[in-house]
C-alpha cells in the first residue's frame, strides 16, 4: 500500500489531533471507539458507490455478453468466453492493481482509485452477470421463441419482448447473490485507499492501537448491509413474479 | 541482472509459498463444510446452533475482515498467530463455511427412502449418516466444494495482507521497486489463470471418477 | 396349530392430526405363515406395517417380537430391526452401492460379520431370488424395477429376518415386471419364510396365503382363508372391495 502509507500517516495525524491523549489504555480506547463509529459507518457511501457502481457496469456488460453466448456466432462467442475466462479466472486484487498501476496510466488515463474499482468491479461482475443470465435465458423454454418467430416477430424482436422479461426474472436469485458477493469484494477496494467501510476501519483501529473491536464491528456492519440487501432484493422477486408461473431450474 | 531474472525466481517462491497454504487450507475446508453442513441438519441444539453461528459470521464477514481479525484482532487478546497460520485458518473458515451450505442443501436434497431403508435394516442415526446418506450428499455437493476451491486459489491472494510473502506480495513489491506493473501483474495473472484453469479440469474429472450412475438425479 | 406367535400388535392405534389412521388393530403371525393384508387406499395398510417395526411410532398399543415388546422405550429397536425385514414400494435401494453391496452392509456394518461370511450369505441371497452374478456389480439406477425389489428382497433376507414385512412390493413395477417379483415372493412363502403383505395381487394371496385380512377405515374387518374372505365375504364393504379389484385384476376362482 505504498500511496496509502502517507495517507495513512495523514489520517493518523488527523486523528490523533481530535483524539484526548490515550496511552495504550485498552478500556478508554474502546469507550473511544463510540466516536468514530459514525467515521466508519460514512463509508458505506463509499461502499455502496463501488457495489451500487460496479453492479450497474456489470448488468451493461454482462447481459449483451450473455446474449452474446446464447445467439451469437462462433467467432463473438470466442471473443466472449476469453473474456469471461479472464475476468473470472483472475482474483481481484491483482486486477484492481494491474488497471490501477499498468492499464489505464498506460492508456493515458488518470483515474482515481474510486473510479478504477468501479471498473474494474464493474468489469468482473460483468463476467459473473454473464453466466447468470446466460443459464437464465437458456432456462426460458424453447417454445417461447418459436410461438414469437411464428407470429412474425424477428429474432431480435422475440429476444427483447419475450425472452429477456422472463430470463431477467429468473436472473433475480443469482443477481441477488452477486450484489452479497460484491459487498464483501468491495472492501478489498481498501487495498487501493478508497475510503469505504474497510479502509475507516483500519485507520481507526491503528490510531486506537485497538483491533479487535473496530474490525468485529466492520465484519458485523457488513453482516449487516448483506442481509438488508438480500431482504429488499428477494421483495422485489416476489413483487415480480408472473402469477402462476413457478420457475423450477432451481 | 534483468527485472526477469530477479523477478521470476522471486515469484516462483511465492507461488510456493501459496501452494503450501491451499496443500492445507483446501482440504481442512473441505473437512470444516462436513461437519458443519452435518451438524447443522443432524446435530442437537446446541452443536447446530454453533456450527450455524460460525457459518453466518464467516459467509457474512469478508475474507479481508476475517484475515485482520485473526492476526491483528487476536492480538489485542494476547492470542498470536503466525502470517501463515492466520491466513491458513480465515480459509479454512470463509470457504469451509461456504462449503458447508452445500454439504447442506445436498444432504436435504436425499431422499427420505434411503434413511427409511437404512433403518429398516438396524442401522442406528450415526450408521445411517455415516455409510447412507453422507456417501451420497458428499457427491452431490461435489460440484459447489469445487466451485469454492477454485475460489480459494483466487482469494489466497489476499493473504498478503497480514503479511504472508505469497504470489501477489512479491508481485507487488518487485512493482513497487522495479515500477514494471503490467510486466508483472500480467505473469502473476496468467499465473492464476493457469492455476485456477488446471484445477476447474482436475476437479472435473474427480467429479467424473466419482460418478454414481443415476446419482444425479435427485429425488430418485 | 402350535407354531410359536412371531409377530404380535395389539390395539394399535394413529392419528395424523385429526385424522384417525388406524383405529384398534388386533393380529398376530405365526412361524411360517404368510398373511395378506388387502383393503381400499387410505385404509392405513402401509401406516400399520410402518408401525410393526416402529418406522412410525404407534400412539397407542404394543407390538411383539417373539417375546420382546418392541414398543418398550427401554428395547434397543435398532437391535430388533435386524431380525424384521422390511420391503419397501419405493425400493429404497441404496443409490450409492452395487446390488452386491446393498445386501452386504447389513452384515458387516450392522450384524459386523466377517467379510467372506457376509459376502457368502449375501450371494446366498441374491441367488435365492434369482439375481445373477452379472447384476451383482450393477448399482441400482442400473436395474430394471423388477431387479430392482428383487435385490431389496434379497437385503432383507440376507439379515436372516423372524418375518419380511412386504409394503406394497409390486405396485411401483410396470406390469411385465411384476411376475417375476411375485413369483419370489411365492417361493419364499413355501420355503416357510413368515411374511405380511401388503398388497393388491389378489392371485397371490389366494395362491399360497394362509390369512387374507381385509382392512377398511382403520380396523380390520373381517379375516380369513384367502377363498373364504374374497369369494363369500361376510360384509358388504368386503364384498365391494373384491368385486371390484376382480373386475380390475381380471381374477378368476
């Protein structure tokens, strides 16, 4: 964390300055830890902005990709499943640092932190999103398309007024499981210093010279936000289910 | 001497380094998912009760949470743990708990016959698990235990952060000293590719050894 | 007669929610008899012969072993389920061993034989209902439905059972299938060994049970020779339940 160090050190002076002298006092510095709460709890913004963020990229890259898979040539479908592969095959970390330090300086741009984990968050979830929605619309029956062809619809016609609505339904389950799998990735964002949960938390706790506390708050917090999402996430499912219609697949 | 000449010898004992933790963290998670998956559906209240308690905590934390707790957090306890160990034990816990939800799934999805028979001939509760029901469930879960292995190959990377010398640790340094980023992430993500590609085929073909003709098919 | 009484139930009684399965069932079975119990669906044969060897749990009411209850709390049940055998409608074969292998575990893991004494009786087994060498290595989604409950007949046999407790044995086989099983049956029940069925097969109880016991609404209403009880059925609901499964079955005298 090499550009992190100063910020670190920043932070830490920043800190220390609004802090009452505490000298390794473990039990004044966990009274202490009340008030940074809030500190740490602002970086679910951040947090979300990278999940909300890398999310929404995913869903634009990842369903023409899926679509891509399911009706495209065998040339598109190579191009895509490198892709993926890449994407998918690579951990996190060392595509946050490879975009971070080599890709996008190298293509000229200077990218913030926050900025580049969206994308490379959005990059990545776009891969994971392709496979989802791949499964979901190969799970939606044949006929489907052939009773859109035979009213004269035209391929792409019968692919976004009949089969996307219901793949995209089907989709929900395995997208609500993606948004849970984002929120946890995004606190390994810290790595580049965006200041979301993970990042404030370990300011915090090195200033305190306390750990234990601070990170079993963060892991509780994230606890958390996993499961509020994936409550509103499974109201929304419910809210759209075509009455009848039960999609077994499952 | 080149940046590959002092860069690949570096990495290479990083992979090692990586390699001796997945030799061990892959299959004490496998070991972990289980018994937890058992305990949750046959134990008594209190042993499901935990073994739930820990499947939340450690699906919900994430694995960089789960690494700072057990070196940095521990600490504060007196409790410390080596790099290494730290990181091998936040495996173990994060996929062992993702495991067991498919141990899980995989030991309701048997159908209630086979219990029923193993009954009917004397079998007592843990006879029945034991030889019946576990043999089945574990090679249904077979292709969700994999799924989360090649995941612990990919998050093994995160190791570097209580500060295990592995993969992406030297990888970093060297671009820190050397300033080469694409030079090296790249190797290091070819690297991974390979890894993880070798060990979706590997795992393939386990699952094809182990096949039971007319297993698949639940309910049946 | 002077045969020993094997299997005893007494006053036995179940009820799902509000609904009284079993009101008040009185039998017992002597060594070497095969009896037949027959009645319409929803009467509660398959939930009584579940309660003879207590894979459900009877609200009310006793069942013997030989001489040991088997509704006392303090008997080992896993203990006496060696010595019942039970045939399932579903099979129940398990799916993840050979033919071979489902009849042996009992022996090793349960009766802890010896392997070469649990492979002999389990080949012995196998034989007697006539599955050969050549399915023995096959696992179970390998089988035809037939094979199938020939081999989970054999499972019960090969633990050297006081009686097999038979639930419907040929109702899941398509009909080709379901000869081959009954004629099993059938020499098992010559050779003596004491059975209770479950089952529709009007032919077979007429062909070698001793006891036909009719079971309508949770009791059993009326028993007797086979011929006497489906021919010259002294109720009027005995006597539209054959007539019908005669029209069904084509059964003649």
């Amino acid at each position: 964390m090499e550009n992190n160090t100063s910020c670190l050190n920043q932070k830490l002076i920043f800190l220390k300055e609004i802090t009452i002298s505490v000298d390794g006092d473990s039990m004044a510095a966990e009274a202490l830890f009340i008030n940074y709460v809030p500190y740490i709890i602002e970086g679910a913004l951040w947090t979300f902005g990278l999940v909300g963020g890398g999310l929404g990229l995913g869903f634009l890259i990842g369903l023409p990709i899926a679509i891509g898979q399911v009706y495209g040539g065998r040339v598109v479908k190579l191009i895509l499943d490198v892709y993926v592969w890449f994407f998918r095959g690579v951990p996190l970390i060392v595509q946050l640092f490879l975009f971070y330090w080599g890709v996008f300086p190298a293509m000229g741009f200077k990218l913030s932190a926050l900025v580049t984990s969206i994308m490379v968050l959005g990059f990545r979830s776009g891969a994971y999103q392709s496979q989802i929605f791949r499964g979901a619309i190969e799970s939606v029956d044949e006929g489907q398309l052939l009773a859109a062809r035979s009213i004269g619809m035209t391929k792409t016609q019968s692919i976004i007024h009949i089969v996307l609505p219901q793949a995209l339904r089907i989709a929900i389950p395995g997208w609500t499981n993606e948004y849970a799998i984002l929120l946890k990735d995004s606190a390994i964002c810290f790595a580049l210093g965006v200041m979301e949960i993970l990042t404030r938390t370990r300011y915090v706790a090195v200033s305190l010279g306390l750990y234990f506390l601070p990170y079993l708050f963060a892991g509780i917090l994230f606890i958390i936000l996993t499961y509020g999402g994936t409550k509103i996430f499974n109201i929304i499912y419910e809210k759209v289910q075509i009455p009848g219609l039960v999609k077994g697949g499952m | 001497m080149t940046f590959w000449e002092e860069f690949l010898p570096a990495l290479m004992s990083g992979v090692a380094t990586t390699l001796k933790m997945l030799a061990i963290a892959m299959p004490a998670s496998v070991a972990l998912g289980i018994l937890l998956g058992t305990l949750r559906v046959y134990g008594d209240r209190i042993s499901s009760t935990v073994a739930t308690a820990i499947v939340v905590t450690f699906r919900g934390f994430p694995l960089m949470v789960t690494l700072l707790i057990l070196f940095f957090g521990l600490a504060d306890f007196k409790i410390y743990l080596t790099p290494y160990w730290a990181a091998v034990l936040g495996f173990i816990l994060c996929s062992g708990s993702y495991q067991s939800e498919y141990v899980r799934g995989a030991i309701r999805s048997i159908d209630i016959g086979q219990s029923l028979a193993a009954r009917a001939i004397g079998m007592t509760k843990l006879q029945e698990v034991l030889y019946i029901i576990l043999p089945q469930a574990i090679r249904r879960a077979l292709p969700g235990i994999s799924n989360e292995l090649i995941y612990m190959i990919k998050y093994s990377s995160l190791a570097f952060v209580v500060g295990v010398q592995e993969m992406f640790a030297i990888s970093k340094s060297f671009n820190y000293r050397y300033f080469r980023p694409i030079e090296t992430f790249m190797t290091l993500a070819i690297i991974y590719l390979i890894m993880t590609t070798v060990a979706t085929v590997g795992f393939k073909w386990l699952e094809n050894k182990l096949r039971i003709p007319g297993l698949e098919i639940s309910g049946r | 007669m002077g045969k020993e009484v094997v299997l005893r139930a007494e006053d036995i009684h179940k009820s799902y929610g509000r609904l009284r399965v079993l009101r008040g069932v009185t039998f017992d079975i002597r060594r070497g008899e095969t009896k037949v119990i027959a009645g319409p669906s929803g009467a509660g044969k398959s939930t009584l012969l579940r309660c003879l060897n207590l894979l459900t749990m009877p609200d009310k009411g006793k069942v013997w072993l030989e001489d040991v209850e088997l509704t006392n709390p303090s008997v080992d049940i896993n203990k006496m389920r060696q010595r019942i055998g039970f045939v399932f409608q579903e099979f129940n074969l398990f799916h993840h061993l050979t033919a071979l292998d489902n009849v042996m575990i009992g022996l090793t893991k349960v009766k802890k034989l010896p392997k070469e004494e649990a492979l002999r009786r389990a080949k012995e087994a196998l034989l007697t209902v006539h599955i050969t060498e050549d399915l023995w290595h096959k696992y179970p989604a390998q089988l035809s439905g037939g094979q199938k409950q020939r081999v989970a007949i054999a499972r019960a046999l090969a633990m050297n059972p006081l009686i097999i407790l038979y639930d419907e044995p040929t109702s899941a086989l398509d009909p080709q299938l379901v000869g081959e099983v009954l004629q099993v049956m059938k020499e098992l029940a010559r050779k003596g060994v004491t059975g209770l069925v479950v089952t529709h097969e009007i032919g077979f109880a007429l062909e070698v049970a001793d006891e036909i016991m009719f079971m309508y609404d949770g009791i059993i209403l009326e028993k007797g020779p086979p011929n006497e009880v489906v021919f010259s059925p002294k109720h009027e609901a005995t006597k539209k339940f054959f007539e019908k499964i005669g029209r069904l079955y084509g059964e003649r005298r």
